[in-house]
C-alpha cells in the first residue's frame, strides 16, 4: 500500500511560470540538499546550519528531510562538532526518483484526467479513455527521474556556474533550483 502522497503537482493558475509539472517543496529541498552534498568535498560532512543558510531551506525542515533520505541510505550523518551529513554513495549512483521517494514515500498514479472516477485499479481498467494517455506520461516521468543521477545535475551546476567538471564549487543551489 502507498501512502498517498502527492510529490508532482500540475501548476494551478496561469499566473505560475514553473511550467505545466513541478516537484513539490519536499521533493525540490532534497533535491537541493543533495546536489549541495554532491558539489562538496565527499571526505567531509557539511553541517545542517550551512546547508540551511547556503540553499535557503528552513532548517526544521532540512533536518526532517535529511533524516527520511538516512533511514533510506542516500545520506549518512555524523554526530559532533565537526559533525554533519555526506553522501552514502558516489553521485553518480544516486538517481532523482531515489531522492524524491525518500522524501515522500513511494509514488502513486500521478495523474489522472477524471480524479472523480479513480480507483486502485485504475491502471488496469478498460473503461478509462485516457488510461493509456496517463500511464504512458508517467511511466515517461518516472524513466527520467530514475534515469537521472545527482552526478548529472552536478555537472550541469558546474556547466552552468563556468566550472570545470574536476572543481568542487560552493554553488548557491537555491537560484540553479528554484521552487
């Protein structure tokens, strides 16, 4: 069973501009959070007050979010002054679907054009019109952000800051991601 949480929205008014999907603010401050562990030195933790600072993310919620993605092992935590969160895995093994299902637990249909007649075997029923509409669209979703490392949004950051693909840079996160 899932548990039902909503980790893409469609944008609701015409007044956004983040485009028809966007990743919710969970999914968007892990991500963040990670691509910032990524762009720093692997051999030293980065503490949750900086991380806060440098990403503009509230650090009750940072710290929520860290603590999901450890007990799902994307993250490991050190205790103490020099103390802080890193990585458990090379960047280049960590997808974007791993993250956001780590931050909102596993992922339910997605979309649907009539919300009103969805049921649990909504994949599965012949009745639906845009059933195959629906399913072809998410299983494009979900093969993008499974097909999609942090080592691949590391190297664009770094592209995108002028950066050679060797540099650690401290990148400020929160205008390359924003909400």
């Amino acid at each position: 069973m899932t548990t039902g949480v909503k980790y893409l929205t469609l944008a609701a008014t015409e007044k956004e501009d983040s485009g028809l999907f966007r990743l919710s603010t969970r999914s968007s401050y892990g991500l963040r959070a990670c691509l910032a562990l990524a762009c720093t030195s692997a051999t030293q933790p980065m503490a949750v007050a900086d991380l806060s600072k440098d990403n503009q993310i509230p650090r009750r919620y940072l710290e929520q979010i860290l603590n999901a993605m450890r007990h799902k092992g994307l993250v490991l935590s050190t205790r103490g002054a020099r103390g802080g969160y890193q990585l458990s895995r090379r960047p280049n093994s960590i997808t974007i679907g791993e993250i956001v299902r780590a931050v909102e637990g596993e992922m339910d249909p997605i979309l649907c054009s009539v919300p009103e007649m969805r049921s649990h075997n909504c994949r599965t029923s012949t009745g639906c019109v845009s059933r195959r509409l629906c399913y072809d669209l998410e299983t494009t979703l979900l093969r993008v952000l499974d097909g999609t490392t942090l080592e691949d949004m590391r190297l664009e950051a770094l592209r995108l800051q002028g950066a050679g693909e060797s540099e650690s840079v401290a990148v400020s996160l929160s205008k390359l991601l924003p909400l």
